[in-house]
C-alpha cells in the first residue's frame, strides 16, 4: 500500500520508513552514531553542526540519531545499546517557544517528564512555570537537575537541535557563554544541530560559539544515489509496475538532477511526476508541483541578505549561466559586491561556478533549476504562454517522447479539424507550441511551427496564422538560418493558398524555390500555379526540374503528361503517362494504376486516330492495340465514353477497315459490356459490306435509327 509523501515533516514517517529511504548518508550517520558511542566513553564531548540548504536532508539526519541512540533502529558495525548511556532529546523543527537556555532546558525537562514521570522533576517543573520569564535562578536549577541525574543514571543526554541558528540568535551573550562552560566543562550534555547555512553566532570570532563546533557539510545525493532513492520510494509505495518499468523512465533521472541539484526533498517532490506516464499529467502534476514549493523557496530566499536576494534573482531569470558582470547589470549592484557575494552563495550551495575553456571570465548559475523554473513562472504568472513549461519539457523529456507526443497531438488536431471543432483546434496548436519550443531538432521544429500555421489557418483564425508566419521569418532572419528562412516562405504559400490568393502563392513559392531549390513537390506545386496561369513553357520547366530531382514522383509525370496533351504533344503525353501507370504498379497503389490507366488508354486513342487521318493505318491500329491492352486496369464503364468517341471519329473519318480491325479487337477484349457496346457499330459495318436489309429489319426501331445514321456517316462523300 502506497505510504503518503511527507516532504516537509520526515518526522511523520515511521523510523523503518526512515531508514529505508536514508540514501547517501549512510557513512556521515555512522560517522555522528560512533561519536556518540565514544562520547560515553569521554569526559570531554565533541558537538556537531550540520549545514546545508533546506531539504538536503538534516531533519532526516536528526531524526535517524533519535531513534538509533533509543534502540528504535540499528546499523551494522554501531552498538545496538546506545540508549544504555544515552537520553536522545529531539527538539521541534520550530522551537518558537525557546528564546533563552532556561527555556531551552527546561523544553528538555518537560520532554523527560513526558516520557518517564518522576516527582522530583514534577516538582522542579511546576517552580519553574510558576515564573512568567524563568531567569538566571531557575536557569541553574535546571542545569544542577540534568547534571544530578546524569550522576545518578549514569545517562548523558543528547540534545538533537534543527534550526540551532534560530535558538542561538535568540540567546542573549551570557546564555551563549554559559552553554558553551556547560559543554566544554560538563561531562553530561552534546549538541548536534544542524542549519542552512554558517551564522553569525557561529562566525564572529567575538562570540561564545566562534569555532565551536565541528561543522559537516552535507553535500547533494549523486546520480546513482538519485536512482537508488526514487527506486526505494517506489518499494515503499509498493508501485512493483514501476520499478518493473524502470529502465523506461531511466532518462527522467537525469532531468531530476539537472532540476534539484541532488537536493533530496526537492527529488522527492518531482517523485510523483516521475511516476507520472502521460504528458499531460506530467505538465498539470509540474505547475501544481511549483505552487506547492511555493513557502519553501519563499523561505529560502528569507534567509538570505539583502544583496544577495537579489543576485539569486537575477541569475533565476538570466538565460543561463552569467558572469558577475553581467549579473551587477542584472541586479543594479557593484561588480565587486557581486563577486563577493557570489564566493558566499556558492560556498553555502545556492550557486555554482565554471570557466569555459579559453575563457577568464567565471559563469555562475543557480543550483537549483528547480528554484529558477520557480521563479521564472512567477514572473511569467499571467501571460498566455509559460517558457518556464518549455524549460521544463526540455529537461525531462527526450526528443523521442516530444516527437511521440507531438504526433498523438497532430493526430487529435486533424480529428477537430474534420469535426470542425475549432476551438479544440486552436488549444491543440497552443499545446504543440510547448512541443516546439523544447524540441532540440532544428527540422522537427520547424515542422511542428508549419503544423501550428496550417491548424490556425484551417480553424479559422487568421490573425494567429499570420502571426505565427511573421514569428518564423523573425526568427529566421535573427538567426540567419537560411533553412528556417525556406519554411517562413513555405508557410506564406499555404497561408495565399488557403485564401485562394493565387498571385500571393505563386510569389511566395518562388521565394521559398530561391532557398530551397531542389524541393521536386514544390516545384510541382509551382508548376501547377503556373499552367492557371497560362505559363505553361515555365510550367513544364519547373516539372522537368522536379523529375531530375526525383524521378519516382508519379503525380509530377501525370502533371507533365497533361500538360503536354493540353499543348496537343500526344506523343511526349503519352511517355509520360505510361511512367505514372508504370510507377504505380511498382508502389501497388491500385487507385493510381486505375487513374493512369483510364488516361493511357485516352491517350493512345487520340493517338491511333491522328495517325488514321494520316492515312497510316497500321500505326493507328497498333495504338489501339495497346491502348486496349489497359481495359483491364479499368472499370468496363469508364471505357465506354472515350471509345464511342473514338469509333464515331472512325466512322465521320470513313475508315471501314481501321473500324472493323477497332471492333474485332474490342470483342476479342472478352469484356461482355463492350462487346454489347459495339453491336451498333459492328451492324453498320456489316451493313456498309453486304447491303443487306435484312440486318436492319432485324434490329429495333430506337436502334435501327441509329445504326442507319452510322451507316450514312461512313458512307458519305
């Protein structure tokens, strides 16, 4: 059963749950747990201070001591019986009640009362509270009461501090100063604290605590450690799909380090987007992700100075990584301020530095990208576009999933096209601008920015269309990407086409050509333009020049071939059209064979007659015998038409014997439709030969009619 998340109180987990999650820590935990040991072996205690930025995972640190030091949990190569010589006191992450060592101790004290009642500490407790403000005088009554029981349990105590920066400031100098007599001199009490950052108190060579204790930098979780974290979490949560699957979600680790730095509660925060299949989760899961880290990154930019808020917020909404100069620009600051400043922020974890080869300059950038995507959408609350979700897409996504997703994407925009679903139209086009701005792929993208052109255009929104047309030239032209400069001119063309604007087409392709001229369909295309426009000698040039492209285009030879029966060249037609008819059958693409066949067969008509009214016949039929030859390929009633044009051109022409050698080869055809067809045609030339009037009594009256007016065609002078 799946345990909830508890990012920010890990002190709601149960200790195994604790453990079980500790990822990258182990030895820093031993290392503390063996100081502990020793200590009860020690007249003089050595304190600890663990630092590090909010959720790298102190508060863990500390609750892990707890219930080891009270027997809870065990480590291999650590004493199980701690709890003989210790009493582990954990205070609450804020003690906002505690503002003196009097209050601080006697926390402890009513601590101890809660776990093991005694009436002498009952009885201290109660003179204690009677005081509004305990002071001096029952501030030692406490410290003879804890170093009593220590000589008489045999017990040190263990004092677990998170925040000690909030506790010591709040201390006045002579506070300060007897706690730390108490720990030099005392056998009975250790400190282990923990805060973000050094302090003041801590710093200040004037003060009590200047270089008291021993610090320890808790550094962020490695890669691997990254894997080995979220994989326990999904056992924890009993997700057994997931890890099954894991290898599948393997590039997403990446992306969580480049988001959080290694910074544990910030990991188990992407967790559940992690978990996360669909992209659409994953967007919505991501902002509610942010909004829900809101306090906490509102917190740690309170801890920080003045000055130094400010440096972080400029680097958060630079483009990347910046040099102090650039960031004193940034944030209206002194360069030197900047630099030092910067020495200060890297050394506590919330910047990091690098030199790029050959340069002097250092660039500095954010730990966190988490923190930066945080605050870029802050900025950007409110504008109808988010960069701060193309940023995120971009880290945690791959190419290959933004390719998968924008097509699923193409394919819901097609369906609302069809639906007339406009409006889904235009959210879908918005969705793919995500897609195309975090897709590396310099093609696809402009692909997917063409994409985005035709949905608004098709939907209606012609505004959008010529914005986004007007963006892609913009861009084309920054750049000097003479590529991208190609598809602007691409999708002007669409944009006339669409609008019927053909003078505005024709222009654009032609400087689309300019850029790109080995496109073969766009110079088909062109082409097409062209003959509308009656320039048909530019026309057959542009398809030419697509053939020596790409020679395999059937529709280019089909266009070729029209254009050349339009000329009246039914040779060079003919060439052309049986290159189509040809490919087609190569491709297998039935409907193509049919279309290129029905215009053969056309074709091969026109030129059988031509050659009958050269009075060369042979020729005239052999045409005819292969233009029957692609009967076949066609449907029996799109043969009718053109071949009752063609027996009437025979008849008008008076050539009986190129008809009969016509009518013996349709019949031969053995099409049953044809050969009905042709009875008409087949009794007038019986007629013409015999003169036999027989042969017309014997037909119907409609169609006697019309076999006389045959007869009087072929015979007329």
């Amino acid at each position: 059963m799946a345990q909830d998340l508890f990012k920010y109180r890990p002190s709601l987990y149960s200790p195994q749950a604790l453990q079980e999650s500790l990822v990258g820590r182990e030895t820093l935990l031993k290392r503390l747990l063996q100081a502990i040991d020793q200590g009860r072996r020690r007249k003089g205690l050595q304190n600890f201070l663990l630092i590090g930025p909010r959720g790298i995972g102190k508060t863990h640190l500390l609750l892990l001591l707890h219930h080891s030091v009270r027997g809870t949990l065990r480590w291999q190569g650590i004493p199980a019986d701690l709890h003989r010589d210790w009493v582990s006191l954990l205070f609450p992450e804020e003690s906002y009640r505690i503002s003196s060592l009097a209050e601080l101790l006697l926390e402890a004290l009513n601590m101890l009362q809660a776990e093991s009642p005694d009436a002498q500490l009952l009885a201290l407790l109660q003179r204690c509270n009677r005081v509004m403000i305990p002071g001096e005088p029952e501030r030692e009554l406490l410290i003879n009461y804890l170093a009593e029981r220590k000589k008489h349990d045999g017990k040190r105590f263990l004092f677990l501090i998170d925040n000690l920066q909030n506790l010591l400031r709040s201390f006045t100098e002579e506070d300060q100063g007897r706690l730390r007599d108490l720990l030099m001199r005392g056998d009975w009490l250790m400190i282990i604290g923990a805060a973000p950052t050094l302090f003041k108190e801590v710093q200040d060579h004037q003060l009590p605590f200047y270089n008291f204790f021993e610090v320890i930098r808790i550094p962020e979780i490695k890669p691997a450690e990254i894997e080995t974290l979220l994989k326990r979490r999904l056992k924890l949560d009993d997700r057994t799909e997931l890890l099954k699957d894991f290898e599948s979600r393997r590039p997403r680790l990446q992306a969580i380090l480049h988001l959080t730095g290694g910074n544990p509660r910030l990991i188990l925060s992407l967790y559940r987007i992690f978990a996360e299949a669909e992209i659409v989760e994953v967007e919505r899961s991501f902002l509610a992700l942010l909004d829900d880290l809101t306090p906490y990154f509102q917190d740690r930019m309170n801890e920080l100075a003045p000055q130094q808020r400010k440096i972080v917020d400029a680097i958060s909404l630079m483009d990347g990584p910046s040099t102090p100069t650039e960031l004193a620009g940034a944030a209206r600051l002194n360069v030197n301020a900047v630099t030092t400043q910067l020495r200060r922020l890297e050394k506590e974890g919330y910047v990091k530095s690098h030199k790029e080869r050959g340069k002097k300059a250092t660039l500095y950038d954010i730990t966190e990208r988490l923190f930066r995507l945080w605050r870029q959408v802050s900025v950007e609350a409110g504008r109808r576009r988010l960069r701060v979700i193309v940023k995120f897409l971009e880290s945690w996504f791959t190419p290959q999933e933004l390719l998968r997703y924008s097509a699923l994407t193409l394919s819901a925009m097609e369906h609302a096209l069809s639906a007339e679903k406009y409006e889904m139209v235009k959210a879908l086009t918005e969705k793919l601008y995500y897609y195309q701005e975090a897709m590396p792929l310099p093609e696809i993208r402009a692909s997917l920015h063409f994409t985005r052109i035709y949905g608004l255009e098709k939907s209606g929104d012609k505004a959008s269309s010529d914005q986004e047309v007007q963006q892609l030239f913009a861009e084309a032209n920054s750049k000097g990407d003479q590529a991208l400069l190609a598809r602007a001119w691409w999708g002007k063309a669409f944009v006339h086409h669409e609008r019927e604007d053909i003078h505005g087409e024709i222009d654009a392709l032609s400087q689309y050509l300019t850029f790109n001229p080995d496109d073969a369909k766009a110079h088909y295309n062109y082409a097409l333009l062209l003959v509308d426009q009656d320039r048909v000698k530019e026309a057959e040039e542009h398809l030419q020049q697509a053939l020596r492209i790409n020679p395999h285009l059937s529709a280019v030879w089909g266009a070729l071939g029209s254009l050349y029966m339009q000329m009246g060249k039914f040779a060079l037609a003919l060439k052309k059209i049986e290159r189509v008819y040809q490919l087609a059958q190569e491709q297998e693409n039935k409907e193509l064979v049919e279309a290129a066949a029905i215009l053969a067969f056309f074709t091969r008509l026109m030129l059988s007659f031509k050659n009958a009214q050269r009075h060369n016949l042979k020729q005239a039929a052999n045409h005819l015998t292969k233009g029957l030859a692609y009967l076949p390929d066609m449907p029996s009633d799109s043969a009718q038409k053109p071949l009752g044009q063609y027996l009437n051109a025979v008849l008008q022409f008076r050539q009986p014997a190129l008809l009969e050698q016509a009518l013996d080869q349709i019949e031969a055809a053995g099409s049953a439709d044809l050969s009905e067809f042709v009875k008409p045609y087949r009794a007038a030339l019986r007629y013409h030969q015999t003169k036999d009037k027989a042969i017309l009594n014997r037909l119907f009256p409609e169609i006697r009619e019309i076999v006389e007016e045959m007869v009087r065609q072929l015979e007329a002078s």
